[in-house]
C-alpha cells in the first residue's frame, strides 16, 4: 500500500517535470558551441593540472628568498664584524 503510493508519487513527478530531455540537456552547461565547450574544458582541467607545479614553483621561490635573506644577514654580520676589527 505504502508501496503503490510511493510509485504513484514518484511516477507523477517525473511526468509533471518541464525539463527537456535530449543529449546535453542535463548539464549545468552547455555543449551547443564545440569551441566554448571546448575552452571551459581546457581551463577546468587545466587549472586542475597546472595547480601542483604553480604550488611547487612558489615553495622553490619562497625558499631562495629565504636563503638569500640569510645570506644577506651573514654578509651584514661579517661587514659589522670587518667594521668593527677596523676600528680597533
């Protein structure tokens, strides 16, 4: 019974839905013009690609910042330390 009810719900449903049916109709976008399609795909998955060797990329940068900041401090050390042999 509950059954029947069920089925007669769910089958009223799908036939009282306006949307229109056929290949491509169901997507949350659309597949009418190729080389739009075509362009929304490369940036999807070339973004998607492309993600681990930017992130990549910044640690590599990021690291020889750093270095060349330590680099930079040891000089200024070794100039202070130069300076003030000098002075003596």
């Amino acid at each position: 019974m509950l059954g029947q009810a069920v089925r007669r719900f769910a089958t009223s449903a799908v036939r009282s839905s306006h949307y229109s049916e056929g290949p491509g109709k169901n997507l949350p976008f659309s597949v009418e013009n190729k080389w739009r399609l075509l362009g929304m795909m490369v940036v999807f998955f070339g973004s998607g690609f492309a993600f681990p060797f930017i992130v990549v990329r910044h640690q590599i940068l990021k690291k020889r910042v750093e270095e060349g900041g330590e680099k930079e401090q040891r000089r200024s050390g070794q100039e202070a330390t130069t300076n003030h042999q000098t002075q003596n």
